[in-house]
C-alpha cells in the first residue's frame, strides 16, 4: 500500500504495529516517541548500539521495525535489515530518513528487495520514508508456472523426446 499523504510518523508507527494482532513486534530505535508506540501495543524494542545478531528473539517476528536513524553503522544496517528480512521476520519495516546520503538510501533497500510503503513526517516537518519487505507479496507468480504448462501436451505428438 503506497500512500503519499503525510502524516505523523508517530501516528503512522501506531497505526502499522495495532494492525498486527500479535505482539511479535520488534522496534529498533534510539528515539523514545517511536519506541512507547510500540511498547505501548505489548511490542518489544532494541536501540541502535543493542542490535547485534545475538540480541534479537529467538522467536520468529510477525513484524520487525527498523529506525534509519539509529545509530548503526552502514554495514551492520544494512546487515541487520537483510538479517531481519531473511531469519527473523515475517514482514520488515524500514523508516528511513528522505535525505540520500544516509544508512540505508532509497537504492539500498530497493535493491534488498523493499518497496515504498509511504512518507510521513517528524514533529519538525523532516519528511521519512517508508519501505517494506513481506514475503507473501515479494514475487508475483507469473502465469506460466502452473501444473497446465509443466508437460507441453500441445507438444506431445509433434516432437519426440
């Protein structure tokens, strides 16, 4: 879902962590406003500087939340996202800051296989932006790849095999 109203981050964060109806939330942040949203909905919550590999559940996530502005270096973001996308979360959220130069770019996370989720906006109108990797909606199977198409029947008396 790719919306381009903006809205409060704050309020965005509440609205994506109260649609999941389980508490297998994760934040990772250093900002306390983000973090009592999630808290507040029985989540859990890491800072930037507690989110090394060792620290994260052992429980699978049914949604993982990442900060752009934590602070992470650039490998261990990028890390920590593919990490979370790939062991530990069923769907990952990345709240990066608009700006290019940062962590984790635009072309970064499109190239880890995220996809524009939304922009929203801090209490001093600095614009975010929202990207998000769910495996159920990852690939689109194309129509070719269904048990019709597996044997060529259509082939079956013009060729041998």
């Amino acid at each position: 879902m790719t919306t381009d109203a903006l809205v409060d981050t704050s309020a965005m964060l509440g609205q994506l962590v109260a649609e999941c109806a389980s508490e297998r939330v994760l934040l990772i942040s250093d900002q306390s406003s983000l973090t009592s949203q999630v808290l507040a909905h029985g989540g859990q919550s890491l800072t930037g500087a507690d989110s090394e590999a060792e620290r994260l559940p052992d429980a699978r996530l049914e949604l993982a939340i990442v900060d752009g502005e934590a602070n992470l270096s650039a490998d261990s973001a990028t890390t920590l996202v593919s990490r979370l996308r790939d062991v530990h979360a069923e769907r990952v959220v990345v709240i990066a800051a608009a700006d290019e130069g940062t962590i984790l770019s635009r072309q970064a996370l499109i190239g880890l296989g995220f996809h524009r989720r939304g922009i929203s906006a801090d209490h001093g109108s600095r614009r975010r932006r929202w990207y998000e990797f769910d495996m159920a909606h990852y690939k689109v199977t194309p129509d070719w790849l269904n048990a019709r198409h597996w044997a060529n029947p259509e082939l079956w008396d013009k060729y041998r095999w």
